[in-house]
C-alpha cells in the first residue's frame, strides 16, 4: 500500500524526518567523548527540547538539507510509492538521530565530571589557605610549598602507578594491574575526565597528611612520603571499596559476590580519602613527636597559635565550596533516569539532595561546635567553627547519596562531638596534629562509615546501587545488621593497611634522619632556614608587650614564655 502527501496523518511523520534529516546533514562540529563511566549508560529525556533547539539551531544551511530531505523521499512518495523504501528510510534515520543523542548524553556527562574535577582541584587551595593560616608565621613559605608538591608529584606518580593500582580492570580483588601510564585510555568505561576526577581525590588524602606533620617536617620527608602515599597507598584502597572487581565495594561486578551480601557504601570517600590521610598523619605525628613548646616541663598544654585566622576562613569556605563536587560529583553521570521516564526522578535529582545532605552535616556541626566550645572554654572561636564544619563534611562524605537530610542533621551533630573529644583526647595524650587533621579526617571519617551503615535509606541504596535485589541497607532503618558488619571490617582495614604501610615508611625516615629537622631550625622557623626568606614581614604576637589582661576564658592556659597566665 503506496503513501499519499495528502493524507494529514502522514504530515507530522514527513516534517519530523525532515528535520532529522537536516540535522543529518549537517551535523554540529563538536568534539564527543566516549562513557566515563561503567556503572549505566546515559539515557535521553524526551523532555530535553533545549537541546534538540540547539543541534537544530547549530546547523549552517537548514534549507539545503531540508532539499536533501525532500529528494530522499520523493523517489519513494511518487507514483505507486514504496511504503517499504520510505519506512527503511525513515528508520535509518531515527538510528542516525538516536546515535547522536546518546553522544550528546556522553558529552553531558564527561562535561559534568569535568567540572566536579575543578571544584575537587580547587579544594588544594582551600587546604592552602588554611593550612598557612593555622601554623605560625614562621613555617608559611614551607607548608604553602608542601600543598603546591602534593598536587605536583601526586599528579605524576598517579598517572605513572596509581590509577593503573586503583581501576586498572580486569584484576584482581585487592589492586589494579592496567592502565599503567594511562596505558588503552580512553576505553569504555573509563576516558580522562574519570583519570583527573581521581586524581583530584588522591592529592586530598595526601594533602590531609601533611597538615598533621606540619612545622617540624624535612622537605624531602614531604616528598617522599606524597609519592608513596598517592602512588601506591591511597590507590589500593580506592580499588577496593571503589574498583568493580575491589573486594569491598558496594558497586562490584553482579559476577562477584560482595560483603556481607551488601558491600560497603563510601560514596565519596569518608574511609577512601579521610580515614586514610588521617591515620597516616596519625603515625607521621607520633613518629615525630610535639613540636618544640607544645607541651610544658610538667606536661601542660601550651597553645601554639597559627598566626592568621583570616586565612583559615578563607580556606575553609574554598574548602566547603569545593565539597560540592567531591560529594555530589562522585556520582561520576548525571544524565541518568530512575525511572518512569520524563519524571524529575533521575540522578539529576539525587545530585540536589547530597548537595544538600552535604551542605546541612558541615552547618549543624559547625554550630554545634561553636556552642560546645562555648561551653567548654567561655569564649566564641572561628577555628573551631571551621573545623567543626569540616568535620561534618567529611563524615557526610560516605552517605551522602543514601541518607535523607534529617539524617544528615544527625551525623553533623555527632560528629562535632567526635572532633571536641578527639581533640581533648589527643591533649591528654600529649598527641601534637597542628591541623587536628587525625581527629579530623580520621576520627569524623570513621564516625561517618558508622552513620552510613545506620541511616542509609532502602530506596536511595537501591537507585545509587542497582542490580541486587534485597541489598541490605541502614540498621536504624530497617535494614538489619549486614551493612554494619561490613562498615566496620571496611574501618579496621582501612587502619591496618595504612598503618602497616606508612607506619614502616615514617619510620624508615627517621632512622635516615630524612623525618625531623633540626631544633635549632625548627625554633628559627623553616622559611628562612630552609627556604630563603619570610613569606612576607610579620611580627608575632610578643607575650611580654600585652596590655596586662586576658580573658576569663583564658585563665588556667599557660602560653609560650609564660610562667603562669595572667587573670583579671
């Protein structure tokens, strides 16, 4: 049966090839990439007119191909017609078209994952500011040197080992055996955009550690140290809660078995990043020992102020404004539908609600933290506000995907406590982290894999994580014990990997004589023995010129150069 131009019901069929056809013809010039991602394939909205407005709008000559258009179909639209050639025609078309939003839908995603690579890049200048502003004046050039080399070496022993120990797939369960180099990239499953987001994530865990071993630390320890860290440490653990053939993974192969019939949910690196720069900065402290006045002849605590509170807060919103890709970024796509299609239900949505998830743990602790400390020592402290904060970010780091935002107000709260007894802990330990790095990274970074595995939501476990029918989610949820049981293996491996690594590798140092420098240097300041001159010309405070006062708050404190503090 031949197809007539008359028929009205013919009209839209004919204009819609049409305009495929034109967009055939001249096809925008634009670079696509491959999938970045092997966890799903991106899939096209019918809702997406923007984008079908500008692909049509790229073209250069729409009249030319809408001749093409028209020729195509008048060999199969004149005399008895050909309704076999045109539907042929027609179908290929949709293939054409189809094809091309599915590159569309790649190029969003890469674009995507890009971006969230910039924001977690920009938090390396976020631990700048704040690292410069919490030592004293005297150690700023060293410790600003410090976090520029984290992302410099990082950058190449991660492109030359640890991404390869990290994702390189087919491998085993513990480490990663492709990809050296950067070796069959791109492929899919993984495109660079993926290589840089991790990257971004390595140069974090090592910039953690070096907060905590910062003002008494040789250079060349820095070096060393980083390299290792990111090139071999950090990757192995990454493979295995986030590789698909890790051991540990919630997201492993639907051909492996995975833990506890759950695996383990760090989304975005709460054990992955945090836990793992914290309990190497926790061995890199002890082995070194309190810096020079830390504690008094009796044992007091002596406070060692960083010289710019300024700085700090600087880092410390960069800091936050970068979370928003290490959080919401590590959903790696976002051109993802949860289903019925053309409902706000999607992985668009999923990246709203960790942003917010996010954004509500790091302001509940911070403030819990202001009141606390209040209450604890009598007066209001920006530092531990803001340390408060990022606390609460990076124990919401494992769950934000997979917890409401309730929650999330739970696991702020709680892990403000954590930091403000972890500090008062470490005092009485005489445990000297000038960044609280340790308690933290590491302690807030553990207390978020417990709240994971106690809020996790059934439903958000089961759209971040699909495939497995029955998968175990948060206790206090419903879930049962299984998602607990495997957060708490994923915490003490994750201590004993990293001590039985790094632990050696500090050790060995200072038996070199690599690890410390030297007292004398070290009461000079490291920028002008070490590095060539001061940052820039600055007086610290003098104890013996103050005005003879200092707050009731204060009293009981015994400063550097004191006998006993002043009171009023």
């Amino acid at each position: 049966m031949g197809i007539h131009l008359h028929r009205p019901q013919y009209c839209f069929v004919i204009f819609s090839l049409c305009t495929f056809l034109v967009y055939k013809a001249s096809p925008p010039s634009i670079s696509l990439a491959p999938p970045i991602n092997s966890l799903s394939s991106s899939q096209l909205r019918p809702e997406s007119t923007k984008s079908i407005s500008f692909l049509i709008s790229t073209k250069p000559n729409p009249f030319n191909a809408m001749s093409t258009c028209s020729a195509d179909l008048a060999a199969y639209l004149t005399g008895a017609g050909n309704a076999t050639g045109a539907a042929s025609l027609i179908c290929s078309q949709f293939d054409s078209v189809s094809n091309q939003f599915i590159d569309t839908g790649y190029a969003i995603d890469s674009t995507y994952l890009l971006f969230s690579a910039y924001l977690v890049f920009a938090m390396q200048l976020g631990f700048a500011m704040l690292c410069a502003g919490s030592v004293r004046a005297k150690n700023t050039m060293n410790i600003m040197l410090t976090n520029v080399l984290d992302a410099c070496a990082g950058a190449l022993f991660y492109y030359l080992f640890g991404f390869a120990f990290a994702f390189g797939t087919p491998s085993n369960a513990f480490i990663g055996k492709q990809f050296f180099g950067l070796k069959k990239l791109p492929e899919t499953g993984f495109d660079y955009p993926f290589f840089l987001y991790q990257w971004a994530f390595a140069i974090a865990a090592a910039g953690i550690t070096s907060g905590s071993i910062a003002e008494r630390t040789q250079f060349v320890a820095y070096l060393i140290y980083s390299a290792f860290l990111t090139g071999f440490v950090y990757p192995v653990v990454s493979h295995w809660f986030w590789a698909a053939d890790g051991w540990a993974g919630a997201a492993r192969g639907l051909n492996h078995s995975v833990l506890f019939k759950s695996g383990v949910i760090d989304f975005a690196g709460s054990g992955v990043v945090h836990m793992v720069g914290g309990v190497a900065g926790l061995w890199g402290a002890l082995i070194e020992g309190p810096r020079i006045g830390r504690f008094d002849h009796v044992g007091r605590s002596v406070a060692l102020r960083g010289h710019s509170a300024s700085l700090v807060v600087l880092g410390t919103f960069l800091l936050w404004f970068g979370w928003y890709g290490f959080n919401p970024g590590s959903f790696n796509i976002i051109d993802k539908s949860y289903g019925p299609s053309g409902s706000i239900n999607g992985q668009w949505s999923a990246v709203g609600r960790t942003a917010v998830t996010t954004t509500l743990a790091g302001s509940v602790a911070g403030l819990t933290t202001l009141f606390g400390k209040r209450l604890q020592t009598g007066h209001w402290n920006v530092i531990d506000v803001c340390n408060g904060l990022l606390g609460g970010f990076a124990a919401i780091t494992s769950g934000c995907s997979v917890v409401d935002p309730w929650a999330a107000i739970i696991c702020g709260f709680v892990s403000a406590w954590v930091l403000i007894g972890g500090n008062a802990l470490a005092a009485k330990l005489k445990f000297d982290d000038p960044l609280e790095a340790t308690q933290l990274h590491g302690g807030c970074g553990a207390w978020g894999i417990i709240f994971t595995a106690l809020f996790a939501r059934e439903k958000y476990v089961n759209q971040v994580f699909p495939g497995r029918p029955g998968r175990p989610y948060g206790l206090f949820m419903g879930g049962g014990g299984r998602l607990l049981g495997a957060h708490i293996v994923a915490i003490l491996a994750i201590i004993g990997w990293v001590s039985a690594t790094m632990a050696p590798l500090f050790l060995l140092l200072h038996k070199l004589g690599l690890l410390r420098i030297s007292a004398e240097e070290e009461l000079a300041g490291m920028d002008t023995t070490r590095h060539g001159g001061a940052a820039y010309v600055y007086t610290d405070e003098d104890p013996g010129k103050r005005d003879g006062f200092m707050l009731r708050s204060a009293q009981g404190r015994v400063e550097p150069g004191e006998s006993t503090p002043t009171q009023v």
